[in-house]
C-alpha cells in the first residue's frame, strides 16, 4: 500500500494505525445483511435479524493509496480498497474515515485500554466513515451492493444508497434505494426509490423447504 504521509512523527502513526483498525467500526458492519424476512410497508421494507460479525480473526486493509491528513482527521483509502476480517468483506473505490484528533498536536495521549476497539485498538476517535464506487459488503452468504454508503460512529447507524441497492442471503432478495442500519438494535429499513414509477421495494423471498435445503415434495 503506498502511504503519502510525508514526515509522520509517534503520534501520527498511532493514529494512522488506530484509523486502519478502526475502520471496521464500519466495516463490520459487514453482516449488515440479513434473510430478508421483512414485513413492507409504504415507504420501504423493515429487515428484522440483523447480524453484525463478532469475529477476532486478524483484519486486513487493502488499497493502492492512502493519504493521511492529520491536520484536518482524515485518513483516505483510494483505489480498490479491501477491508477484510474472517469470512467478512468491504470493497469500495474509495474510503474516506473521519476522526477527532488530539486537542493539541503533540499532546500525549492516555494509554488505550486492552479490551479497546477491535484487537486492542481504539475506535473511539472515529466520527463517521464514506465509502464509495461500487460499495460491496459480505458476511457468510449474506451480500449488500450500493453506490455509496456512511457509517455515523456516534450513533451506531450504517446507511448505504444507490440507484439500487440489493440485499441478498442465498435465494432470498431484497432490493430499494437506501438502507439504513442501526447497529445498535439489529434494525434495518429498506426504503423505495421516491420519484421513480418503478422505485418500489421489492422483495423475493424462497419457499421454506428451500432455504432449509429440503426436496419440494412430488404431486401426483
């Protein structure tokens, strides 16, 4: 990965490697998606189920550049960035990851406890994050595509938006304009494409037996 960073001292390259940690503050919100049983309403699709991944497997950050702007708390992944954690994957053309830096460049920093952020690291300092180009999540056989999506740290809320978003886990298919995710409850809303006369949500869901992976019984 090539880091144009110029000269960092300590403390920026903890912070640097607090953002490429932290990233999965976001990013995993990778088991965003679930088995779309969902219940419609006028506006969009409730999604009940939700799945966030718990895994402890190390995680990998992939991009072909990223551009540290400490002065301002922006750390920004660019071209085919890959955010990976177990069987849990982020693409995107681009990432861009928000953060509140130190109060005073060079202030020393209070030691970040072991059981912070995700292996160790300190999340807290993440505002919220953009990703966008082709955003593709997947957790498991759970997989969501949309043109951009935010994360609001703060408030624990995953939204992804596009010309169509589609939610899927195996046969099951829920596709809109917008889901918004809040991580905290599990609760996610798919909303309809307001404008269009062919935006509505639209949902497929497989017969039971099929999900399970029985045989559909035989008619005489």
């Amino acid at each position: 990965m090539e880091r144009e960073t110029g000269k960092m001292n300590k403390g920026t390259m903890a912070r640097t490697l607090r953002m490429e940690f932290a990233v999965l503050a976001l990013g995993l919100a990778l088991g965003i998606v679930a088995a779309p049983t969902a219940s419609l309403a006028q506006e969009g699709a409730a999604v009940n189920g939700l799945k966030l991944s718990n895994s402890k497997a190390p995680v990998k950050i992939d991009a072909d550049k990223l551009e540290m702007r400490d002065k301002e708390g922006i750390a920004i992944f660019t071209g085919n960035v890959a955010v990976s954690q177990g069987d849990a994957l982020l693409k995107a053309g681009q990432m861009t990851v928000y953060y509140n830096k130190a109060k005073k460049d060079g202030e020393a920093q209070a030691p970040e406890p072991a059981s912070a952020g995700v292996g160790g690291i300190d999340s807290s300092s993440i505002d919220h994050i953009d990703i966008s180009g082709k955003v593709y999540l997947k957790s498991g056989t759970q997989v969501a595509t949309g043109d951009t999506g935010r994360y609001d740290a703060k408030n624990q809320v995953m939204v992804l938006q596009g010309q169509k978003v589609v939610l899927t886990d195996g046969d099951n298919v829920v596709t809109g304009c917008k889901l918004t995710a809040h991580l905290d409850t599990g609760r996610a809303n798919v909303e309809s494409c307001k404008g269009q006369t062919k935006g509505r949500v639209s949902i497929i869901m497989a017969p039971k037996d099929q999900q399970q992976g029985g045989a559909a019984p035989k008619q005489n």
